[in-house]
C-alpha cells in the first residue's frame, strides 16, 4: 500500500489548544499526535486521553499536504495562544532550525534528508538550492542522529 499524508488536528479537550500538522503513514488511524515541543509536552501534562486527533484531509501527495498544512498553519496562528505549533507549517520537523544554521548536524556536511521520504543523502554543495526547492531539509534525520549520539558515528548505510 502506498503512504498516505494525513493533514490533522490535535485538540486539548482541557483547555482547547490545538496542533496541526501533518504525518505520513500507512494508517489514517494511527497514534501519532505530532512531534513539536509544545504538543508533546502537553500531552505528557494532561494526558493522551485529553486529546483527540481529527483528520481534516487525506492526500497521497506529500507535496500537496504540506501545501495544505502552509495555508492553515500561517504566523499569525502560530501566534495565537491556543495553538500549540512553534511556526509556520509546509516542511514539518526542524527545517527552521536547520535552516538558520543552530543544529549540530548542519556544521560542516553536506547532508540533506527527505522528510517525505525519510531518506538522508550526502549531496554536493552545488547542488543544495536544488534539493532545498524539492522539500529537502539540511542535515540527518532523527533517527541517524539518535543513533550516532547512541553508539558514535555510523554511516548512511547501517541506519
């Protein structure tokens, strides 16, 4: 079965905040509640069971859904006090914080990863301009990341 891009909707039935955001996934019905700082650290506050998660499309382009997600999650609501998201959705995960240079893991590589893909790839330096206009993020995924903080430096291929 082909990934699916679920554009949801996380709500805190205590105080009614919100997060929105997008997921890839084989299963619309999955668990997965978002990955930003503020929603995880609500839902360890108030619980699991004090959220529900609403779909409000389904896309089998990821493209297409973080286009989506960029209409909906502008700065002015990522300003607002109910809303959990720390900024302006269409890439998802830490791209403005790769961006700006502040991650370890963008000093000194040339690494990009694919957050629709989940895939990392060492590219040339004259070729970043090109895979950032495809969706590509500077730097290794999480998973590389956890892994080489865990048991030192691993290669591409081991992850």
């Amino acid at each position: 079965m082909a990934h699916l891009y679920i554009l949801y909707r996380i709500n805190n039935k205590v105080n009614g905040k919100f997060y929105i955001g997008v997921h890839k996934t084989n299963n619309i019905h999955d668990d997965y509640f978002g990955s930003g700082h503020k929603i995880k650290a609500a839902i360890a506050k108030y619980g699991k069971e004090n959220f529900e998660k609403e779909i409000i499309q389904v896309f089998t382009n990821g493209v297409e859904a973080f286009n989506k997600e960029k209409e909906l999650v502008t700065e002015a609501l990522v300003k607002n006090n109910m809303c959990y998201n720390i900024k302006e959705g269409g890439h998802g995960g830490f791209d403005h914080v790769r961006a700006a240079g502040l991650h370890r893991s963008v000093k000194g590589t040339r690494v990009m990863h694919n957050p629709l893909t989940n895939e990392d790839k060492k590219i040339k330096p004259e070729n970043i301009d090109q895979y950032l206009e495809e969706g590509w993020l500077y730097g290794y995924s999480a998973k590389a990341r956890k892994k080489m903080s865990e048991g030192g430096k691993v290669t591409l291929k081991e992850i």
